[in-house]
C-alpha cells in the first residue's frame, strides 16, 4: 500500500450529491460530456473523448483511495470501487451470473476506476468468462478479467477486457503509476483501421467469451469468437508480480459519474495454468 493512503472497509454510500445539468455546466473546468443531468461532477479531465472535449490522463499525483467491501459475492472473496469513482458502484450473484454496476472514468492511463470482485491467490491462474452489456451503453465501456498487485488505483496489473464497441485487448500497467500499454484487436470481415471503432460484422462474430492466464510471468489473451474452444490469442505479455495478488473481474463504464452494466456469467477460475475454458 501506497505511504500515506488507507484502504477503507464502508458500506456504499453516495459520495457526490446529483445536480441538475445547468449547476453542472456552472461549475468551473467541469464537462457535460456524455453525461445525463444529476449525473455527479467529475474532473474535467475524467471525460470520454468526443468531438468537444479531449480526453487526457489524471494530473501527476492524483490518487483516490479505493472503497472496499469484505463482502464475498460467489467465487470472489471481496468486492471494490477502485480508484473510489464519484458514482459508487455494485455487484451481486445469481443463477451463475455475475451482474456489476459501475461508473469510473478508465482503465488506461496512470490510475484505475472500476468495480472489482476479487480473490487473492498466487501461482499460476486460468480465467474465463461470457461478457454481455444488457442495457447496451457507452461504447467504450469495458468488462474485464483481472489479475492487480494490490487494490490501490494505480497498481501494477495485467487485464484482458471486452469493449462495448467489439474491440478486446491484453493490457498492462508495468508498475505503479505508468501508463497502461495494450495490444488490441478489433475484429470483422471488413476489418478495422488502427485506433477505429470494430466493425459491425462484429455482431455476426458473436465475440463474447474472453480468458487470460498467468503461467510464470507470462500473460496470455485467450478468446472464443463462435462457441469454438478457447484459444490463444496474439503473443504474451511479460509481467512480474509477487504473492499475493489479487485476481478477479470487473467493469468500468467509462463515464466517471454514470453507473452502467455489464454481466459476467459462465465464470471459470483456477488455482493453475492451462485450464482457460
């Protein structure tokens, strides 16, 4: 843990106060950016990319502790608002599914805001599960299959995530404070240009599944585009971290102050390399 922070144990509670859209706008360096009104203020540098605002990294130094909650939710011994977004998130278990409710501006540049249930374990791990955005939402949004050094925003981590938009990733932060660097994929008959959105052919494509591995201080992407099984996908990552660490799923909405949804079902996780399914 990072000196000077603290990780609290609360209970969800608002942090931010709704306001209408003109109290939003009247407040100084503040965005509407893809925001409805009485969605809470964040920092203008939280906000989406669009065709009005430009989206940047968090100021050097800008920290939130994480909300943590000693909640078991199904496999996962705890549950966590990383990086604290202003909108609280939550989660919950049920016929096999993992529902998460999450606002948080990213999971990109030098700090993290999402919802993470997570186990800690250490050794070698396989993860895998079927993601769906049932209410649709902010193309960017993105669920994830993780595996973090420690629940602090900026912690060394490798994830692999699904974006609202098709594109899927492996992804790193190669230790506390840099930037994440990635290797993404965007998927279709038409293909996709660098940086561009996936193209609907996507949804023929019927991506949903995506798995990662640790084996050592390799990580690995694994995907099913069509029900078929499980396979490696692109080349590894190399990333070092020490036991204990945490591993587990999440979502962000990619909007700091709304809550959007993301389901994870199907969830397969081991204490061993090999076992992606």
């Amino acid at each position: 843990m990072r000196a000077g922070t603290r990780i609290r144990l609360i209970a969800l509670a608002a942090l931010a106060v709704p306001v209408s859209a003109q109290e939003h706008a009247d407040v100084p360096g503040s965005s509407l950016q893809n925001s409805p009104p009485g969605a809470p203020i964040a920092p203008d540098w939280a906000y989406p990319q669009s065709t009005t605002h430009t989206q940047v990294g968090p100021p050097p130094g800008f920290h939130r502790d994480s909300r943590v909650e000693a909640t078991p939710v199904g496999v996962f011994e705890g549950q966590a608002d990383v990086g604290a977004a202003v909108a609280p998130g939550s989660a919950s278990f049920a016929n096999g599914t993992y529902t998460i409710h999450s606002a948080g501006y990213n999971v990109w540049y030098t700090r993290d805001e999402f919802r993470f249930l997570f186990k800690k374990m250490s050794g070698d791990v396989s993860m895998a599960a079927d993601i769906a955005y049932p209410a649709g939402g902010f193309g960017d949004h993105k669920a994830l299959l993780v595996i973090r050094q420690s629940l602090e925003d900026d912690a060394k981590e490798a994830f692999v995530a699904l974006h609202g938009d098709g594109m899927i990733h492996l992804a790193q932060r190669a230790a506390p404070g840099k930037r994440i660097s990635d290797m993404e994929y965007r998927i279709g008959s038409r293909g996709g240009l660098p940086g561009g959105k996936s193209p609907d052919s996507l949804v023929t494509l019927h991506v949903k599944r995506i798995g990662i591995e640790k084996r050592g201080d390799q990580f690995t992407l694994w995907v099913s585009e069509q029900g078929e099984p499980m396979h490696q996908y692109g080349a590894p990552i190399t990333l070092s971290v020490a036991a204990t660490f945490y591993v587990g799923i999440g979502f962000a909405s990619h909007l700091p102050g709304v809550v959007e949804t993301a389901t994870l079902s199907n969830v397969a996780l081991e204490n061993r390399a090999g076992r992606v399914r």
